[in-house]
C-alpha cells in the first residue's frame, strides 16, 4: 500500500448497519443451498407455492409500452383507486388520498416508522413479533420495545396495566400484526376496541399489519380502517403478497384517513420516486378480483393448516396455538435450544426411511423476540405447500425429534 494513505483512519460502517439482525427466516436458507443430494421440506419461509392468479400473470403479461417510465410518488391513480375501492368493501368511504402504494407492505411499515418516528422513538409491538420489524425499526432509528403475550393464552394482548408499564416519553405507536405472524392469532373486534382506546389515551399511533387478512378460517378479522372514533391516528399497511401469492410483485398499500399523514408519505414517496407502475397494474387486475377468489384462498390455506396441525398433533410433548388466519403456527418443542436443533436438522439430521434422504427446515424461536435468549424451545412453521407434502414434513420433523432427543 502507498505510504500517503498509511495513516489514513480506517473506514466505518454506520452503527445502524452493524446492528441489523440476520433474518431469522433467511438464516438457515444459505446452508440448505448447499447441501445436494437431499430433499428439504422448507417450513421456514411464508413463501406459498399458490398459484398467482392468472388475470394477475396477464395483466404482466399484456404490458407493452415501448418505455419503462417513472410513475407518480404515490402510486398510480387507477391502483390508488383500485386499492381504495377493495378496503371500501370493508371500510367504505375510502379514496385514492387514503392510499399509498408501496414496493410491498415492507416499504408500507418503513414509511410508517420514518413518517411516525424520530431516531431514538419507540415502537410498541405484541411479541413474539414479525422478524423484520427490528430491521425497519433500525432503518427509521427508532427501538421496538416488545409487549410480551403467551401461547397457551391465544397470544391476547395483555391488560392496559401491562401496556401502560411499557410506555415511555419516547413511545410513537402501538404496531401489531392481525392476523399474526408467527402466531397466526387473530385479535378480536372487543380486543382491537381496547388497544385502540388505550392507544388513543396515549397519544400513539395504531399501525396495523394486515397483510394476512383475507386469510382466516373462523371469523373475519376487523380491520382497524373500521374502528369507529380512531380514523385519525389508524394506519393500515396491507400488500399483494400473500393474498395473491405474488411476493415477487413487490406491490403494497399504506392506507389512513388521516390526511395529513398521507400527504406527508407523498413525499417520502417522492424522495425514492413512484413504485414500478408495470406492478402495479398487475396488483389492478388482482385487487378486482371478485370475493369468490378470496373464498378460495381461504380454503386453501384452511386445509393446509389443519392438515399441519393435525400432523403436529401426533408428535408427543409438542404444544402449539391453533392458527385462526395467516398460515403459520408457533410450536413450544421439548428442546431447550431450538437455533441447535433447526441447524442440526439442515446439516446432520437425514430420514431415509421413504428411499431418499429427506429432512426439514424451520425458523427457530429466538429470531421472533427482541431477546434473542426468548423463544428457545419454540420454532415457527409455515404451511405454504400442500397438504400430503405438509403431513410429510412434519412427520420428518417428528423423526428428527425424536432422534435429536434420544
Ligand atoms: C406480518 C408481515 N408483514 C409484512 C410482510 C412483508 O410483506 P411484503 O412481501 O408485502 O413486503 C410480511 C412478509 O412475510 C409479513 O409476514
């Protein structure tokens, strides 16, 4: 090296950058690539093999302009419009100013956490808790600070005492995941009223994920949008991803009736310039799709589970939460250190007994929780393939057990 630059300071990464967790989801997926010869049931990543709907591949399909133009800051007006009418079926009064597109719900909760936070601010959220919030909380500089809830009690969000222990003068919103993922727990309408009162008295802002919400399998979940009393301080952030199984689209939504917020989200927008305006007449064509698709879906995803469920119900020393919506389920294994088990099923665990060599990837507890010393008997599932393919990989995962055990 030159001797001008011998003294030059060293070069730094931000602290931010440093302090971005690896994807509990994604961690084990780069020693799975690896490995050849072996049939991995892959429960770790709520990727479903769904087919996209095909008014949704034709409407990609049917692009032909000669230029791939930048498109408004907010999104498209006909897919503002055509996200506005899709919540008004639930919510109505909505309009293309209550809604923002994004490049999937992930920029919707980033753009949520910078619009509502200043570096330092808090973010409450019900745990165990979607991985990714840590990394969209640290993009914005802001902490989550977890709102611990139990499995044998459904995941509820515990009583106004509890919540009002955890507020402090840094505290901006309450952020919570309905249906859940990893719980796969629906909150009831008597529920949300609650927090959303308690949020209200507060001074925080109610930011609801609601990318599962077309699935459930008892009772709709109610959308915050229908929180009668709190439109000002709800913020929804739904997506294409899991409804229309299309998480390669990348398209989302960040809707509120709160309109000086939204015009506020404009111009973040404006600063990353609009999301890919050839995506979002694909979402278009989905976002019409009539409410028969949405009975489909459901069904789907119900069969799934219970098939799952009813798998996981075999194995001995196992408890778990019945999912009401979404597609995943927290199981509370025998084992004390869930991260040791999942990568000794990737790297060491094989079940031959089927004539192939066959094992089964999990996410690991810990990576839910802000602690990462929590959830260390606990992994989460996803039931994103069939159902033969399911019962399969968890009677894989029952064999690993049992042999990891003994
Ligand atoms: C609860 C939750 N919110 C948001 C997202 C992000 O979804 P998108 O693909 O729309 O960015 C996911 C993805 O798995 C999720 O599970």
């Amino acid at each position: 090296m030159s001797s001008t630059f011998q003294n030059a300071p060293p070069l730094r990464l931000s602290r931010r950058a440093m302090a971005i967790q690896e994807s509990a989801i994604r961690k084990l997926d780069a020693s799975v690539n690896k490995v050849s010869g072996v049939f991995f049931h892959r429960m770790n990543i709520g990727q479903p093999d769904v087919p996209t709907p095909r008014a949704v591949m034709d409407a990609l399909a049917a692009e032909d302009s000669q230029v791939l133009a930048y498109g408004p800051a907010s999104g498209l007006l006909e897919c503002r419009d055509a996200a506005a009418a899709f919540h008004s079926r639930t919510s109505p009064g909505l309009t293309r100013e209550h809604t923002v597109v994004t490049q999937g719900g992930s920029e919707a909760l980033l753009f949520a956490m910078v619009g509502l936070c200043d570096p330092g601010d808090e973010i409450l959220v019900p745990e165990p808790y979607y991985t990714n919030y840590n990394g969209f909380a640290t993009f914005a500089g802001a902490k989550v600070v977890p709102v611990p809830t139990r499995l044998d009690e459904g995941f509820a969000i515990p009583s106004d005492d509890v919540l009002d222990s955890l507020v402090t003068e840094r505290t901006r919103i309450f952020l919570f995941a309905n249906p859940g993922n990893p719980t796969g727990a629906v909150y009831g309408a008597e529920q949300l009223r609650r927090v959303a009162a308690w949020a209200r008295r507060k001074g925080l802002w109610l930011v609801a994920d609601e990318v599962y919400r077309a699935i459930w399998f008892s009772a709709p979940p109610l959308s915050a949008l229908n929180l009668a009393g709190h439109e000002d301080h709800v913020i929804v952030v739904d997506s294409t991803s899991k409804t229309f199984s299309a998480c390669g689209l990348r398209i989302g939504f960040l809707v509120s009736r709160n309109l000086e917020l939204m015009e506020r989200l404009e111009r973040l927008g404006q600063a990353r310039l609009g999301p890919q305006p050839r995506g979002q007449r694909a979402a278009i064509a989905a976002l019409q799709l009539p409410e028969s698709y949405y009975a489909e879906v459901r069904h789907i995803y119900k069969s799934r589970v219970d098939a799952m469920m009813d798998a996981l119900a075999e194995i001995p020393g196992l408890a778990f939460h019945r999912p009401e919506g979404a597609f995943y389920t927290m199981a509370r294994l025998p084992v004390s250190d869930t991260e040791r088990f999942a990568r000794w099923l990737v790297d060491e665990f094989r079940d031959t007994t089927t004539g192939r060599a066959e094992s089964v990837v999990v996410a690991p507890g810990p990576g839910f929780y802000a602690d990462p010393s929590k959830g260390r008997d606990e992994i989460r599932l996803a039931a994103v393939r069939e159902e033969s393919q399911l019962r399969r990989a968890v009677a894989v995962l029952g064999a690993g057990l049992r042999q990891f055990r003994g």
